[in-house]
C-alpha cells in the first residue's frame, strides 16, 4: 500500500470519529464506539507497518482524529462525575 491509501483510510475513520462524536448518542456510547474505533486504527497501523516499512503510525493516528475526539468525549464524562 502506499501513502496515497493510507491518507485514503485516515480519513474515511476520521469521518467515522466525527459522526460518532455528533451522534445523538449518550457520552458513554460515544465513548464506546470511539474506543473500539482507536483499537482499530491500532489494529490495521500494526498490519499496514508490515506491508510497508515506511509507514508513519505517528502521522496515521493524527490524520485520524480519534484521540482528539475521544479525549473531548472522556472530558465530558469526568466533568459528569465531579457533578
């Protein structure tokens, strides 16, 4: 694979990411659905590093957005707690 599909599937689960944060979902779903989706990227950064030694996990988790998003999502959830 090259670059180019990893730009591809970084941003197709950066769109997935965005939904589920906009979802009408509670705080603990989204949450949910954003740590699956993390062990994900995860999981395929894993398989495209053996199909291709140049490849970024570093640039890969950042074009993807998740961390940004679940880190937004578990603010909301701790900031539940202390109320």
């Amino acid at each position: 694979m090259t670059k180019k599909h990893f730009e591809i599937i970084a941003k197709g689960i950066s769109n997935i990411a965005r939904e589920i944060s906009n979802s009408s979902a509670s705080n603990e779903e989204k949450h949910y659905g954003l740590i699956v989706l993390r062990n994900t990227m995860h999981e395929l950064s894993v398989e495209f590093h053996k199909d291709n030694a140049n490849f970024n996990e570093i640039n890969f988790f950042e074009s993807c957005k998740v961390e940004g998003y679940l880190g937004f999502i578990e603010t909301k959830l701790a900031n539940k707690e202390e109320n």
